[in-house]
C-alpha cells in the first residue's frame, strides 16, 4: 500500500501535462484563427499580382497605316474599230512588252478590199469623164474665139455666138462637176484605206499585255477588248483615307509602300494625288502615290501597305501591352491603378510607334496603368502592383 501514492502522484502530473498541452493547442488555433480574421478583414480581399507603368507625355511622330492597290501608270483595253469581222490572228500574248504601233490583231479583210478595188475603178471612171469635158471645153473655146473675132467683122450674127457662149458656160459646169467627182471618189478610197488599216489592230501606247480576251477566230466587236495593256514602268498606288485622318494628309508627304512579295524590301515616295471629294458609299476619300517601277519589282494588282508620316506632336501614350480589345467590337480599354484597385477606362487609339500607342482619350499623362496580369482582371478588382521593368530601372538603385 505504501508504494501505490507515488504511482497516483506521477499520473496526475502526466495528466496535468496532456491538459497544458491541449490548451495551449487551442489556444493557438484560436489565435491563429483571430489573425486571419484580422488580416481578412483588415485586406478585405484577395489582391491580384500586376505590373504596371504610367502613361506619357512625349514627341510623336504620328503614323497612318493603310492597305492600298497597285496600279499601272497607263491601263487601257485594245479595242478593235471594225465590228463583224473574224479575228484571224492575235500576235501577242500576256507578258509580251508592246511599243506603240505594234500589230496586235489582224482581221478578215477580204471585203473592204474588193470595195477599195471598186472606189478605184469609179476614181478613175470620174478622171476620164474630168479629162473628156475639159477636152470638149477647149474646143468649145477655140471655137468661140473664132466666132468673136468673125463678130466684129461682122462675119456672123450675134445669136450664133450667144449660142456659142453658152455652150461654152455649160463645158465649164460639166467640167467642174467631173473634177467635183473626182474629188467624191478619192474620198471614198481614202475611207476605204482607212478602214483597211482598221482591220490591222495596233498598240495604242506602249505597255505590257496583263490580259488577253479573245482567240483567233471570234467576231470582232468595239464592245470587246482584244487585250489589256499597262505600261507599268510607273505605278500608282492607290489608297483610301477616312474623314477623321483626311486633316492631316497632303501633297508631298512621305510615304513608304511595302508588299508580301519582298518582305525587306521598302519603296519611298511621296504622295501624288489627294482627291478632295469624299465617296458617298465609304465615306472615304483616294489618294495617289507615284513611283517609278523601273526594276520592276511593282505588279499591277499586288496589295500594297502604305505608311505616311503625319509629321511631330506632343501625344499621351501609354504601352501597346496597356490596351485590350473588347470582343466583337472595335473599342479599345485599359486598367488604371487608383487607390491600389483596377478602373477600367474607355480609350480612344491613335496612331502608333514602336511599342506605344497613341491615347486620343480616356487616360491623362502620369495615370499608372496595368500592362500585364489583366488577362483576368475585373473593374474595381484589389491589385498587387510590381512596376514595370523600364519603371524599375528609372527607380533608385533600379540599375543595380
């Protein structure tokens, strides 16, 4: 019985120890569960991770892309001048290069030279008929010479020289009327010789065959083209400019045209053409860039992307990773850091440079907006902001 206390004894202080150790437990749950509870209530909310940067004052240099077309300095369709004939031969084919005056197409011209051969049987039927009345003039002449000097010797009586001299008048009109015919008659010929040479289609100008739209064989129609010349040792290039860039746009001003098929390649000039009339349809108006296409790297029809430079001025832009596109439209928004939460901000793009974009409105200089982590975000949402990289290193020791 004696040894039994110090057992009962050494139970209760492990008891006791298990009761401290619970407590103590619980407590520390309990104060764990009280900081969070402060820290939630003290945050609010979950902060979103961003980085963030701030909108700028700075020179720029305003752009405008546009998507144009490339068309030959002279584009016209050769065109034949006599209808209802066969087209016997069309001698070039696309890609030829044609001078001026060189035979494109031939036609069947059988019938205009038998009526050629006809008008010059009757010319020369109208010259006979001219040398045999002014034959009959000159006798007719000799004769009334005679009679009037027989006159004054009063040789004949005056009726017979009246009569005399009106024969002579009438030799005279029958003469005139034969050189009259001669005249008719050369003009038939040379109307004849001028639709004979229409029967030989040329070049009107000089160019490069693009397209050709018929075969030997066909009628001729003017309604038809026979083929499509371009001289393209100039180009144009022709684009479109809306009503609210129209302001900024205007002759002399440089231009850079790039297309798809030389990539590295970059074609300078200067704006050519402004047409001040608007298109009703588009709401738009054309303007023309002229260039010399003497190496022949322009195409007539390639899709050209036109820059102009609009000249300098002092703009709000903020980083082209700052806007986000709305979905299914064509508007354009940012993120704002106020008070350590996301604004959302309707802005209004202009042109832009390297890696900024022009803000028209919506944003201010010096506003901190988000550039990357918005993927997510929400109006209104807690940030968490990180500055950007260019904004650390203007920090100090940021260089470090």
């Amino acid at each position: 019985m004696e040894n039994r206390e110090p057992k009962t004894g050494k139970l209760g202080l492990v008891l006791a120890a298990v009761a401290i150790a619970a407590f103590v437990a619980f407590t520390g749950v309990n104060v764990y569960k009280a900081r969070t509870l402060k820290m939630t209530s003290e945050e609010g909310e979950k902060r979103v991770p961003v980085t963030a940067t701030r909108a700028r004052r700075q020179s720029f240099e305003r752009i405008l892309d546009l998507t144009g077309e490339i068309r030959p300095w002279n584009d016209l369709v050769v065109l034949p001048k006599i209808p209802g004939q066969v087209i016997e031969a069309i001698l070039p084919h696309k890609g030829d290069r044609l001078k001026k005056g060189d035979l494109v197409a031939v036609l069947d011209d059988r019938a205009v030279r038998a009526r050629i051969a006809e008008a010059e049987a009757g010319l020369e039927a109208a010259r006979a008929g001219f040398h045999q009345a002014e034959a009959g003039l000159k006798v007719l002449e000799k004769d009334r010479m005679r009679l009037e000097a027989l006159y004054g010797e009063k040789a004949v009586a005056r009726q017979r020289l009246d009569h005399l001299v009106g024969q002579v008048e009438a030799a005279e009109d029958a003469r005139r009327l034969a050189q009259a015919r001669i005249g008719q008659a050369e003009a038939v010929v040379r109307q004849l010789r001028i639709a004979l040479d229409d029967h030989r289609v040329v070049a009107p100008e000089d160019g490069t065959v693009i397209a050709r739209y018929l075969d030997p064989g066909a009628i001729s129609t003017p309604a038809t083209p026979i083929l499509r010349l371009a001289d393209e040792t100039r180009m144009k290039i022709v684009t479109f400019v809306t009503e609210k860039d129209f302001p900024f746009v205007a002759l002399g001003m440089a231009a850079e045209i790039r297309v798809d098929a030389y990539p590295d390649r970059v074609f300078a000039d200067r704006v050519a053409i402004v047409n001040p009339a608007f298109s009703p349809a588009t709401r738009s108006n054309d303007i023309e860039i002229h260039m010399d296409n003497a190496e022949g790297y322009l195409r007539t029809g390639m899709f050209a992307r036109v820059r102009l430079y609009l000249g300098k001025k002092q703009v709000t832009a903020v980083d082209r990773e700052a806007l986000i596109r709305m979905p299914g439209t064509g508007s354009d928004f940012l993120f704002e850091v106020v008070d350590g939460r996301a604004v959302l901000r309707n802005v209004q793009k202009g042109g832009s440079f390297d890696r900024f974009v022009e803000i028209l409105d919506g944003i201010v200089p010096g506003a901190e907006v988000v550039v990357s982590g918005h993927g997510t975000l929400r109006d209104g949402d807690a940030l968490l902001v990180a500055p950007s990289a260019e904004e650390a290193a203007k920090s100090p020791g940021g260089g470090q």
